[in-house]
C-alpha cells in the first residue's frame, strides 16, 4: 500500500491503463471465471494498483535467495561448528569459476579494487563463537500485553515459501555483430521459474502509438520484462547477491519488546485481513523489528520448502531492499520498453528495482551488460552467509550500492557476454557486489560453446543459438565421472566387504559418456541415482533431520565444495574436516568403521545404485533412458493434487538435462526425478533481421484447460522448435499472442 501510494503521477497513469484493460475484460467479456473462483466460492475484486505493486515483490521475493543461504548456515554453526560449516559453505569457486565480467573489464569500469580479496577472505571461525555475546537486557519498560507471535509461520512460511526458495534461474548471452552472420548482435535469454499451468509467462505485442514492443511477460505486472523494440532487445537473469538478511533477535520475556544496544524498544504490530473461500476474512498480526517482520517458531511441518525444510527456535527477523517504499520499478520498465538511443536504456537500467543482469543489443551494434537492482553495501564480510546480530549495530544496514557503483559494460573486446546467475566478478570489486556470490555450471557451458565456435572462425546464427539454449550437458559432471571411476580404482583394495562387480558395473557407462543428459541417456539416469544415493550419507550424525540433510546436501550452496573434493579425492585421501561430513548410521557397526569415511561413502552408494536401478526400473537398460523415469510436470493447480482427475489437467512431457544444463530441468531428488522448474520462456534475437527472431513458453497463454491455446506450445517449446518473434500482423502462426494497444 504504501508503494502504491507512493507511485508518481505518470507511473500512476501507466498502471491504472493496465487495470482499466484488466478490468474492462472481465466485466465485458469474460464468459466465466476461471474454475479455481468456482472451487473456492469467490468472486474476481478489480484489479488494482496496489495488487499490481504486490506481484511484482512477489516476483522480487522469489528472485532473493540471500537470506536462505543464511538459513542453512545458522543451521550449520549450530550442528557442526564454525569450522566446518565455514568449511563447507564456501563462495570462492574452489571447483571452477566462471565471471560475467572479467577484471580487465572491472578496472575500465573504474570498479577494480585489488584489496577487496583479502578483506572478503578474512574470516576467523572464533568470532562466531562469541558474536552473540550481548549485554544483559535494559530494565522493563511500560509494555502492551502478551501477543502469539507464531502466525506468521503458517501464512509467510507455507503459502509463498514453496514459490520463493525453489531454484531460480536463468541464461542469456549476447553476441557481437563480429562474430554473426548478420553482421549485427544476437541475444538470447530463457528464465528459469517453477513449472506451472498456465505458463508464469505469456507471450505480448505492445503498440503504443507508432511504437511496438514485442516479448514476454508476468500476468499481473504491466509492461514488456524481457523483448524487444525496434531498436533494442535485452535479456534478464536474476542476480544472486546481497538484498536481503536474517537477523537473530533478542526478545524480552513476555515477547512484546526487543533488544537493540542494549535497549528495549516495543515490537511494531501490524494486522492484516486477508479473504478466505466462503466470504469469511481471516485476520493475522504480524510483528516486526527495527529490521523487518518477525519470522518466529517455524519447522519442518509449517514449511513445505522445496529444497531446503529448516527447523528452528530462533526469533529471525527478515531485512530485505525489496521493503522500499519509493518503488520506480514501473518507471524503468516503460522506458526500457520503449528506448530509442543507448542512453535512455542505461537511463532506465539505473531505476530498475529487480535484482537482474541485464543484457542488452541494439540495431546500431552495441551489446552490453549492467547489475540491476538494489544491494547492500557492507562494512564488514566475515559473516556473510550466515544470520546477522539484530541486538547490535555491528551488522545494520547503513546504505545501498549506489546506481553509479554498479557494474555497467559495452562492447568488450572478447564480443560475448555471458550470465547464468553466475558471479558478476571477481572479488577485487571495490563494493564488494559479487562476496556471496557462486559459479554456475551454466555459465562455463555456454562460455565454452562460444569460445568453441569462435576458434573455428564460425559465425553465430539464429540457429546456433537456439541449440545452445537446448543443450543438455552437465559440464561438472564432465570431469566428476572420471573422477568417480580414479576413485575407485585407487581405493578398490581398501574395502573388501564392497562388490566391486557391481561398482564396475556402474562405472564402466561412465568411460565413454559426454555428461550429456538427453532423453535417451541411460548414463544420466544412473548420474542422477548415483548423486542421490551419496547425499544420503552426509551429515548422518549431526542432529539434522533427514529431509534437512538432503536438501542441504543437495543444494547449490554446498555445489562447489562437492565437486571440488571429488577431484581431490581422485588423487589422495580426505582431509579430516571434510571426512567427517560423510557419516555412516550410528546403527551400522562395520560402516561406521570404514575409514576413509567419505571414499567410503563413494563407493558404497555407487554400490547401491546398482541396485536401486533394477529394483526401480528392472534389468532392461532400455527402461533407464532418462526421459523414461522423469517428466518434465506442470501443474495445474489445485486440480493437480486431486487423484482422480490429476491425469487430466497436469501437463507433462519427457525431458533431459539438470539444474546445471543450459536446458534446465530441475527436480528434487528426495522425492523422484521429475522435473519441477525449467526452461518457462525462450527468445532469441537477430539485430541484423529482426523478423527472425523467436520466442516460446512451455505451455500456452490461457488459463482454461479447456482452450487450445493452454498448451499448444508445449510440443515446440520441449523440442526447441519456434514461435517468430513478430507483430501479429505479420505472423502466419495459429499461435495466440497477447497485443494490447493503448491509444
């Protein structure tokens, strides 16, 4: 409400032009409403500019992941100590590293600052052992009655968890007209967001006056995200950085007040009415500190996460930039939209909220890269993937990167430029941007197809691109196979109550295997069995619960130490800190014994997937094939958790890839293989030849399941088969595409 209000006169005007169509719609045309206002007795409200203003920090929310790196991490000090857990949450890409932009670039940017490594890598383990250590509470003031402070886990945690800690993503390269055979640049792009019926995104054709904008984006939100004008295109992924924090909050007794520097200060109370099915309003009071709502009392049962279910005691408050309430998002994206020079789109690139790299090409043959959004400026990095002391000063937020300090690049001299949510820089960045920030394997995948074909003097074409986004090899897998199998060899003789028959048999698909996980990969259904089965010796012994330890282990922030020790393990033994994370059940006598517990560890559940796949999928290899025991599913919801009807609204196709293919296919292993976020939007853009350009969405642009259009895109868009990206005039598809037209 507040950011809606806070809207100026001219933002205000674009936005109610987008509800008046919204609304007009419903009233006008509409038959009848969707089938989920039926199932749950409601009926549509106009749309409005504060439910405009909510979805898009909806979307903002879900593209922050800061704050669940510092989940796992606080969870991590407690169980394992700051050793380890600083020990295994690393942020300097031990296995491999992959930049958007390199330090050559860095210091033309007048950003470069050599000191920063050390001050970011200057972290000593003791002083968690002591950060907490406040001093006693100040003397009770005049406080208000006691008041529940649980309410919170069931409506924050349950209901938007699941949307905003899934795996976001995306890719996007461009290409300089040097090296393409329209002479002019390429940019493609393909968010990654959860699976969905319809799909998050829908296909737009924008006319304002003579002016055309043509792209994708989120129903709710006004506006062209990702497209382009006649004269420039741009692409988005989300960039993994510092927007938000955890804060441990020290409450009084009664829990009306909290402690800062040693001070009381009441807890500001704020209720909410929010509508329920049957007419009814449910009424919450939600909490908060100096540095945001209260998070207090949840656990495992109130928070469905898809990949990372915590449980904890702790009174966390939730600090996040996307609380500010001068909002100029809906100022950037119009004139984004509708840029005419390279100026007026940095002059929008400074106003964008969202945090995003942004890569951009023009007709004119420029390309260039900028680090959208709002960050926070550190003093102090020692603690950056863990939760902040809310009872001091020590770690409040003081002031945010300015526009001016983030990372804007044209026209490197390499011609390419590259983001997979990948780190933005190296360390040596004076703002300290990139501290918290990984590789992705995406990232190096699609670095090493570019830099392949420009070494064989091979131009870029529309066609090139469009392979590259539906390419589906593991790069980290690539080296990790044979690491497995130099594993075995040099340990095969320590450990005689193994069956290295089987072992080898597991072993021997990987000596020849690309790491490509296509549909008919037999050998990525047994790299996928393989990872599941190893994660579930980690962290046995350590207190977490076994939905904690999958997740954990499995998840991106514990990515770069795992591969980087299967290296080091292809070629000498584990070191101590790192054997210890790979624990036998305290029941198991003999395994407990194996030493050394991780190689152990290795090869026994290479062991084991030798019988899970016959006991899953039987002794035909055939029935392996990795489009065979995983589907890529959208869901229709709620209609999808209904049994007897789920069949006829869940969408669902084979697939390949992973989470570290350019052709994304995520899943959660502690469940099955099906693919749950994935490839939602692709485009491609010709500067030389706009015409032949493209676009698809997974599914298609309506909500009724009963329309052609709600999953007529779903044969094209699995296959990598296209949509031209043109005015509807223009195109001869059967395809729907939205065009709004304002006068």
């Amino acid at each position: 409400r507040d950011s809606a209000a806070a809207l100026s006169a001219e933002d205000r005007d674009l936005v109610n032009a987008y509800i008046r169509g919204i609304n007009d719609y419903v009233e006008k045309h509409l038959f009848m409403l969707p089938l989920q206002y039926w199932l749950t007795w409601t009926s549509f409200e106009p749309y409005t500019v504060e439910d405009v203003v909510s979805v898009f920090k909806l979307i903002g929310f879900s593209t922050t992941m800061d704050y669940v790196s510092e989940l796992i991490g606080e969870e991590m000090l407690d169980r394992v100590g700051p050793e380890r857990a600083l020990r295994y949450l690393v942020s300097n890409n031990e296995f491999e590293e992959t930049v958007i932009i390199n330090d050559e670039e860095l210091k033309q940017a007048g950003l470069y600052d050599a000191k920063m490594n050390s001050t970011i890598r200057n972290v000593d383990p003791s002083m968690f052992r002591k950060r907490f250590q406040n001093p006693a509470p100040a003397a009770k003031e005049d406080v208000k009655p006691v008041y529940r402070l649980g309410g919170i886990d069931e409506i924050f945690w349950r209901e938007l968890m699941d949307f905003g800690t899934g795996a976001k993503g995306s890719n996007s390269w461009v290409i300089h007209g040097n090296y393409t055979a329209s002479g002019k640049p390429l940019l493609a792009n393909d968010p990654h967001l959860a699976n969905s019926a319809p799909s998050i995104w829908y296909q737009l054709v924008l006319k304002v006056g003579n002016q055309t904008v043509i792209g994708a984006s989120v129903a709710g939100t006004p506006g062209v995200a990702i497209g382009r004008n006649d004269f420039i295109a741009w692409g988005i992924t989300t960039i993994v950085g510092d927007n938000a924090d955890l804060f441990i909050e020290t409450l009084t007794e009664d829990q009306t007040s909290y402690i800062y520097e040693g001070k009381q200060y009441p807890l500001q109370a704020r209720e909410e009415e929010i509508k329920v099915r049957f007419g009814g309003v449910h009424k919450e009071t939600f909490y908060s500190t100096r540095n945001g709502p209260l998070l207090k009392g949840y656990d495992a049962r109130h928070v469905p996460l898809l990949r990372y279910p915590l449980i904890s005691t702790r009174n966390y408050s939730f600090a996040w930039t996307g609380r500010i309430t001068k909002e100029t998002q809906f100022k950037a994206v119009p004139k984004m939209c509708f840029a005419k020079t390279v100026k007026e789109f940095e002059e929008a690139l400074k106003v964008f909220t969202l945090n995003s790299n942004i890569l951009f090409a023009t007709v004119d043959g420029d390309i260039g890269y900028f680090s959208a959004g709002v960050f926070v400026k550190r003093s102090h990095y020692d603690n950056e993937h863990f939760a902040k002391n809310g009872s001091s000063s020590q770690d409040v937020w003081r002031e945010f990167i300015t526009p001016k300090d983030l990372v804007l690049v044209k026209n490197p001299k390499r011609g390419y430029i590259v983001t997979a949510n990948n780190k933005i820089t190296s360390d040596n960045i004076r703002t300290g941007l990139s501290a918290n920030m990984f590789s992705t394997a995406r990232a190096r995948r699609a670095t090493d197809l570019i830099l392949d074909r420009m070494s064989k003097n091979r131009k870029f074409d529309v066609e090139y691109m469009r392979k590259m986004q539906m390419d589906t090899v593991d790069f980290y897998a690539v080296e990790t196979v044979r690491n497995l199998i130099k594993i075995h060899k040099r340990n095969k003789q320590k450990f005689k109550n193994l069956n290295h028959d089987k072992i080898e048999s597991v072993l021997r698909p990987f000596s020849n295997w690309d790491a490509d996980l296509t549909v008919d990969s037999f050998e990525a259904t047994i790299w996928a069995v393989w990872q599941k089965l190893f994660h579930k010796h980690l962290f046995r012994n350590d207190g977490f619960t076994e939905a904690e330890r999958e997740r954990i282990a499995m998840s991106v922030y514990l990515e770069q130490y795992q591969f980087a020790r299967f290296r080091e393990w292809a070629t000498s033994d584990p070191k101590e800190i790192d054997d210890v994370v790979c624990q036998a059940p305290a029941s198991n006598e003999d395994e407990a014994e194996q030493r050394p517990r991780c190689i152990y560890a290795v090869l026994k559940s290479l062991e084991q997937t030798y019988d899970y796949l016959r006991a899953n999928y039987g002794e035909d290899q055939s029935n392996w094939a990795w489009g065979a025991v995983r589907k890529m599913v959208h869901p229709y919801v709620p209609f999808t958790e209904i049994p007897f009807v789920k069949s006829l609204f869940t969408i669902q196709e084979p697939a390949g890839g992973n989470s570290r293919a350019l052709n994304v296919a995520i899943y959660d292993e502690t469940k099955n293989f099906n693919g749950v976020h994935s490839t939602n939007f692709r485009m491609v853009v010709d500067m030389g030849n706009l015409d032949s350009s493209f676009y698809t969405i997974d599914t298609g642009i309506s909500e009724n399941p009963f329309s052609p259009n709600f999953d007529d895109q779903r044969d094209l868009h699995s296959i990598g088969k296209t949509i031209p990206m043109v005015p509807f005039g223009k195109s001869k598809e059967k395809f729907s595409v939205t065009t709004l037209v304002r006068e």
